[in-house]
C-alpha cells in the first residue's frame, strides 16, 4: 500500500481482513516474515564476510515474524543463526508459538539477556515494531541499549523497536510491513530508521481512512513506470531544454544534462552564458552558448533559446545560473513561456521577486526548493510558512500554484489539491555539493519521458519519481563509496543503475 498510516490503523487493518474472512493471521505472519527474510538477504550481501546472525525476538507479533524470518534464512543463509529471546517461548502469541515450533534445530534458540554481542555479528531486531508505549518497560529497555551499545549493523522489522517512545533500536535498514507508518516520518524516526524497504501484504479491504500522504517506494515506482515501446526514437523520449550556469558556476548545469539523458531523455539541449569549455559534461549534450552580459544571463539572452522551444518536453533552469540583478528579468521571460518548466537554486532566488508571474503562469511548474528557499519564496508571497514539512509544502505549493519538492531527509512532494509523497529513499551520503543539480536533471528526465506534463498532479508524480531514484542513487553509490566519499559526479551514473536494478525487478514480477 503506498499511503501513510499510523500503527493502530494498521491493526485496524488487517482486523478488518481478518473479520471479513479476507486473511488469515497465520498466512499473513508467514507472507511478512518471508519478505522481510528476503529484504534481509539482500541487505546481508552488503556483508559477506559476516560470521553470526543474531534475531532479537519479542513475545508478540514481531517477534512472531522474526521466528518466520530465522526459518526462512536458515534454508538460504550458510551462517550461524541465533534467535534471542526476550521473554520465555511460552509468552510467545498464538501464532508466533505456532512457527516457533516448526523451527528446524539449525536454528540456536537462547535468553535474550545470555547473548553476547561480537565483532562479525548482523543483528535483527524483532522485538517490539508497532507493539509498544511510553516509557518502554524491561527486558526491552536493556535489550534496547545492548543493540545500540554494540554498534553493529541493525536490520529493524516494522518498525524500529521503541520508536515512539523514550528509547529506540537504531537501525540501518527497515523492512516495513504492509504500509508505511507515520512514525517513520518523524525527526526520530528519519534519525533512527535507516533505509526503507517495503514488504506489501495482501489485504483485500482497503484502510478505511487512508488519507492524502503517499510513500514513494520501490514497488510504487516500478507501477508508476511507463511502458516502453520497442521501436521508440529519442523524439519520442522527449528532450530537455537545461538552462543554467554563470560566471562564478560552470560545473553545476552540466550535471543536470548528463543526469537528464541518464534518466531517459532522448535528447538533452544546455544554454549556458559562457563559451562551453572543453571536456565539460558527456558528448550526449548539445551545448549552446547564449548571448549574456559578463557571464550571466540577461533579458536580452531570452532571444536565442525561443527558437529551441519547439520541440522542447521541459526546461530545467536554475542550477549555477547566479543572483545577478540583470538575470531577474531574464527569470520573468521564462515564467512567461507555456511549457512545463522546473525550478531550482537561483531561479528560486529570482523567481522569489516574480510571484505573481509564477502564479499565472501558462504552463506546470516544478519548484524543488531546500527549507530556506521555501521560506523566501513564502516571503514573495507575504507569507510564512508552518514549521512542519507536510504542511509547509502544501501551503508552497498553493501560493505558488505548482508542485514542490521540498528537499529533506524524507523530501515532501506536494500539489495544490494537498496530495503528499513523502520519499523513503535516500543516505546522508547525498549531502554533497551538485546533489541537488543531479535531482533537477532525473526530474527533468521523467517529465521528457512523460511526453511533458500538463497538470500539476503530473509534477508532482515526476518529482516524486525523480526523488525516489535520487535516493536510490544515494543508497547504491554509498555502498562503493561509503557516506562521506560520494560525489554528485556519482550520482549521475548510480540513478541510471538504480533505476536498472528496479526494471530487473519489474521483469522478474
């Protein structure tokens, strides 16, 4: 399920199911804890040299899931496999006793409170999920600690173990069961739940009050991802008109272009306000210097790049473009062209001035503002803008009339009807300079491929797309660079294998 829920409609949920005769609690224990397993064996792969799995077990449903998960692995996994219990087996639900005694003797089953955690070990923790309230009471509070004490990579199910609560599991990665719960959108749970991965359930009966916030994730990109006909050109693929550059910034509009033709565009035009040095960006790129006034663009550069508006899908305009006072009035030309245009770094400084403009504008819009950005193109606006995300980026969105991005750890995506994407992928490995360049470009690709846009519902989903395959990236480069060393020249390339990996996975459905 792509909406946002909170853990106790979850419940509701699947009560529901269950009274309706549409689920069984035993086959939906088994369907979680197999998907989580095989979550787990992916992310295991990142460390083959691991010597130990560990399972933090509880007595309720979560730990009912972590027995599932310690029998499916022990089928797959050559390693040790430890199931940690936190209270006797005989305190376990009816139905996690009901898989606790089909486990094969490969599996170690010991007190929680006798495992001594080591160098080498992977740990999940299946102790609480969405099973626990304030203040969290013993074992679970030490159990809590030992995790966290031990610095060893956590794969969490659900939910982290206490998130919500006075103390939490900090994991690295999250396997989320059935739908995405709001707490995992928290300043806690952003801190504490690591990466996200989805294991979908078959629940007939939808939720009764889902709401209007969505995750992106991976299976909801593979379903939002358009067929592709065997005998298309690049003219069909759209083409992306990237206008940006200045002086003092040469670098950033060509990471925009390569990350557009990365992301599908068939063809990729670059305006810059400077003769194009050598070497710069791929072949791929068509690159025209525009007519400019010390290196930065002018109201007088709008007449060389009408006549590439033709056959133009898109404009991405903004990155290194530069706050020179002349550029303002070149920004208010553009807000007047009727084709779908997205916004980022300067262009918002600019366009900040030209609200009305923006809000009249002919053609959809794309912002894809950081916080700061938002509070001054609010402040074009006479307004001030809620400290929460969600909200904020709603507000944005309709005084601007357009769909925004509003850049975070988990980035918001919002329209003016108040539809919301909240985006589960990404890694601080992404806080890097030309990171948010590269965003511009995969965003700028999904509209090429889209065949442009028309309505802002449709922004908002390329954006949401182009967010999702951001974080992705992030992610992907992370594990060859680690999370200090990646670099937004990366990021280019580790979107296109992304979004590779997730067409393998369609294939294989």
């Amino acid at each position: 399920m792509d909406q946002i829920i909170s853990s106790q409609a979850m419940r509701q949920w699947e009560e529901a199911n269950f009274a309706a005769g549409l689920a069984d609690p035993l086959d939906l224990m088994d369907i979680a804890g197999s998907g989580c397993a095989q979550e787990f064996w992916q992310y295991s792969k990142r460390f083959p040299d691991f010597r130990r799995l560990v399972i933090f077990a509880g007595h309720g449903n979560n730990g009912g899931d972590g027995v599932v998960i310690a029998d499916t692995l022990s089928k797959i996994l050559p390693q040790k496999i430890l199931l940690a219990l936190a209270l006797p087996a005989e305190k376990f639900s009816p139905s996690s006793r009901h898989f606790f005694k089909r486990l094969p003797g490969s599996v170690e089953v010991v007190p929680a409170a006798d495992v001594v955690l080591r160098s080498g070990d992977l740990i999940i923790d299946a102790l609480l999920g969405t099973g626990c309230r304030a203040p969290l009471r013993e074992p679970y509070k030490s159990l809590i600690g030992q995790i966290n004490r031990s610095r060893l990579k956590v794969f969490s199910i659900d939910l982290p173990s206490g998130l919500g609560t006075d103390v939490s599991v900090k994991a690295d990665m999250t396997a989320v069961i059935g739908g995405f719960k709001d707490l995992l959108f928290t300043a806690d749970g952003v801190e504490n739940s690591g990466a996200l991965r989805l294991v979908e359930l078959p629940l007939e009966l939808a939720p009764s009050d889902p709401g209007k916030l969505f995750a992106t994730h991976a299976q909801w990109y593979i379903r939002t991802t358009p067929p592709q006909d065997r005998n298309i050109h690049k003219y069909q693929r759209g083409s992306v008109l990237v206008i940006g550059g200045s002086r003092e910034y040469l670098q950033a509009p060509f990471l925009t272009a390569r990350s557009a033709l990365r992301n599908g565009a068939g063809l990729v035009r670059l305006a810059v306000p400077f003769a194009v040095p050598p070497a710069n960006g791929t072949l791929g790129v068509i690159n025209q210097t525009i007519a400019a006034e010390k290196g930065c663009f002018t109201g007088k550069s709008m007449t060389h790049i009408q006549p590439f508006m033709a056959k133009t899908s898109c404009i991405a305009a903004g990155p290194g473009m530069g706050r020179e006072c002349a550029t303002t009035e070149f920004v208010a030309q553009l807000l007047e062209i009727p084709t779908p245009l997205i916004l980022d770094a300067d262009a918002l400084y600019h366009t900040a001035q030209l609200l009305e403009k923006l809000q009249r504008r002919p053609a959809p819009t794309i912002l894809t503002p950081h916080w700061g950005e938002a509070q001054k193109l609010a402040a074009g606006a006479n307004s001030v803008l809620p400290e929460d995300p969600v909200q904020a980026a709603i507000m944005l969105a309709k005084l601007c009339n357009a769909a925004v991005l509003l850049k975070g750890a988990r980035s918001v995506i919002a329209d003016p009807t108040g539809k919301v994407y909240l985006n589960t992928s990404g890694t601080p490995a992404l806080a890097t300079a030309g990171s948010g360049d590269v965003l511009t470009g995969l965003i700028a690709g999904e509209v090429a491929q889209a065949g442009g846009i028309t309505t802002l519902a449709q922004g908002a989903l390329s954006a949401a797309r182009g967010a999702f395959l951001h974080g992705m990236a992030g992610e992907l480069a992370q594990l060859q660079f680690g999370s200090r060393g990646v670099l937004a020249d990366d990021l280019t390339e580790y979107a296109a294998r992304s979004a590779a990996y997730l067409e393998n996975k369609l294939y294989k459905q």
